[in-house]
C-alpha cells in the first residue's frame, strides 16, 4: 500500500503496489533453438517499461541456440545475454546457479525455455513479492487458480503428483507454505540468494532453494502451465534418476539424518557380500580367503553407495581413488578392531558375548562413520570459495 499526498496535510492511502526494482529474467536452455524466439517475443509483450529488465539465458545446448538468441536479441527492447557453458555441471540447475551470481537485478526471475510458464506473470511475481515483502514468489500450478495442463499425459502428471508428494513429505517444515515444490518458475530477491551454499543436481532447482537456503518469507501465485511451444521434453527416466539422488544427499545433509543413511547403507551390503562369499566358496575356495575377498565386494556397494546419495557435494576434496582407498582402509580396520573389542568387553566390562558383540557393532560403527566424514569426505573450509567452472562464456547480445 503506498501513500501519496494530494492536499497540503493530507494523507490519502492508494491501492498502488510500490514500484518494483529491475528484474533479471533466468532461463536456463539446452537445445531450445526452437522456443527462444517466442520466448523473448512473449517477455517483449508482457514486461512493461516501467519495470527494468534484463534477460540472462543460461545456455548448456549443443545446437544453434545461442546464434538464435543473438538474433532475436536484435528485437528485443531490454538487454539480452548468453551465458554459454562448455561443461553442464549440476544440469539445469546448475544452470540456473550460474544465473543467480551472475544477476545484478533486486528481482531475479527464474523460468524455462520452451514457453511453458508464461511471461506475462513476470510482473505479477515480482509485484507480489514487493507488496508482501516477500523473499521468495512460487508461481503454483496447485492453488486456487493454478493448472497443470501443459503436463503431456497421465504418465507425466501422475510423476509430478508424486514427486510434490515425496518431496514434502521428507521435507514438511522446509516445504511448508509452498504448495508446488517442483514448479520452475519463481522470483526471488537477490539479497535473499547464498548461491555458495546450493549443491543442484538435474532441474529442480526450487527445491533446492527451498531446503538449502529458504527465505523467511514465502508467498505463492497461481498459474496455469502452458503447452510447450516447440520441441520435446528434457524429461527423462535419467532425469528421474538423478531427482532421486538430489533428494536423497538434500536429506541427508544434517549429521544425524547421514548417520542414519550411512548405517541403512551399510545394511545393504551384506548383499553382495553374502553372495560374492556363495560364488567363491561354491568354486571351491576356502571359506576365510573367500570372506576376505567377498568383504571388498560389500566395501564397493558401500562406496559408490556413498558417494552418490550421501556426500555428493564433498567429492570434490580428493580423487575418487584416493576416497576408494581410504575408505577401504577404514572398512577393513573395522573388522580388525572388533574382536579386540569384544574380547575388551567381556573381560574387562564381563559382559556376555552377545552384548559385547553388539555393544561393538555399536562402537565400530560409530567410529567408522566419524572416520569416514573426517578422513574421507573432508568438508570444505570455512570461508573457502568452490572453484567457479573457467569454460563458462559470457557474451552480451
């Protein structure tokens, strides 16, 4: 609500909104050669010349659409600039990552490339955000007002219904008051933005925001997702995938939650110990040079267990063979360091053998996931700044 004077003394109160400052307009593409066109003609349209406007595309295509871009930038009466990266680190959402540094605007708008969230709610979404003082406007498909009937068929709308529902389901405080996670079309405040601390892998980089570093204050707009102009879908069973990953290192991210994971994780790996042990032995091995052997296939599973769904954003610190070692190393002393301990314990603490092999369990256990985090997967220093990709080429149009 803004006030404005029209009396000398008096103070009339307006409906007007405040006026919003500039907007930058993220969209990351990859082979979009097809939609940017539009794209840029719909923005032309819809964002009105009393808001300041920049549009920064993201580019990871290996077609055309960077020399379309430029093209179409000719029209266009707003600045327009590529951001084209030789190596797609962390997929669209890396991109759009690489979007959020490089903005300079006090609204960033975040959105896809194949005219499926309409332009014409820039406005809207930065207004909101202004009049609520908001950090973060989701643009929902699944309020009063919101649609998905840009979503092609059963399959893909039963897919988003049920990775809403996953992802608030692990995530309900983090989650609470955004009623569409998985939209891709947002404004968020640049002051409100800590870019450093975003580990995104594949698209969904609202989540990621939202889990990592939400704003206190959340609202929502509807809208209704639009059929894709052009083109095909980046959708894929690999995009599931990696969805599934980022979930999971997303919850995983506290200690405790880690612990509980590495532990889940360690489970699982008396499969292939067990059958690797049943292979060995039936080819008439002997049973402990077959237990020896069959324990590093259990070790492996761990490992590339780990490192995908646990301490993803950590690997970065050593090489992979320098982790495989070390964590190799500290599985195997696990082993070493039981029976001594279970001797320890049944001597000097007269437990029975059962308790003093759980109580083990328990000790090695533990040792062996503080082991692992601080000898394996060091974190990144305090104040130390992750190493920004140098093939990223930035070219205004």
């Amino acid at each position: 609500m803004s006030q404005e004077s029209t009396v000398p003394g008096e103070v009339v109160e307006t409906a007007e909104i405040p006026e919003p400052g500039a907007v930058t307009i993220v969209v990351p593409t990859f082979n979009e050669s097809a939609n940017v066109r539009q794209l840029l003609h719909q923005i032309t349209e819809a964002v009105p010349a009393r808001l300041p406007c920049e549009v920064l595309f993201v580019d990871d295509s290996t077609d055309d659409t960077p020399e379309v871009i430029e093209e179409a930038a000719q029209d266009c009466p707003f600045p327009v600039t590529v951001l084209h990266r030789q190596e797609p680190v962390g997929g669209l959402g890396g991109a759009v990552v690489e979007g959020l540094k490089a903005a300079t605007s006090d609204w960033i708008v975040v959105m896809d490339g194949d005219c499926q969230h309409p332009p014409s709610l820039v406005p809207d979404l930065v207004a909101t955000g202004e009049r609520a003082n908001a950090g973060l406007v989701v643009a929902s498909r699944y309020i009063k007002g919101g649609s998905r009937a840009g979503l092609a068929g059963s399959y893909r709308v039963a897919v988003s219904r049920g990775a809403t529902w996953l992802t608030k389901a692990l995530f309900p405080r983090r989650l609470h008051g955004i009623s569409d996670p998985m939209s891709g079309f947002f404004a968020i405040r640049r002051s409100a933005v800590t870019a450093e601390v975003l580990q995104p892998l594949g698209y969904k980089i609202l989540l990621e925001l939202a889990v990592r570093s939400r704003p206190r204050r959340v609202t929502e707009v509807p809208f209704v997702f639009q059929d894709r102009f052009a083109g095909e879908s980046k959708s894929t069973a690999q995009e599931g995938l990696r969805f599934l990953r980022h979930l999971a290192g997303l919850r995983a991210a506290s200690p405790v939650a880690r612990m509980v994971g590495f532990g889940l994780i360690g489970l699982t790996g008396f499969l292939p110990n067990l059958l690797g042990l049943w292979a060995l032995t039936a080819a008439g091995m002997h049973y402990v040079p077959a237990e020896i052997l069959a324990n590093q296939l259990g070790v492996a599973w761990n490992f590339v267990l780990i490192e995908h769904l646990l301490f993803r954003e950590r690997r970065r610190h050593r090489r992979w063979w320098d982790r495989a070692g070390r964590f190799a190393l500290l599985a195997n002393a696990d082993l070493v360091l039981r029976i001594p301990l279970i001797a320890l314990f049944v001597h000097q603490l007269h437990l029975g053998v059962l308790s003093a092999t759980a109580l083990a369990l328990v000790t090695t256990f533990v040792l062996r996931f503080v082991a692992t985090e601080a000898l394996v997967y060091l974190p990144r220093r305090a104040g130390e700044k992750p190493v920004r990709d140098g093939r990223t080429a930035r070219r205004a149009v």
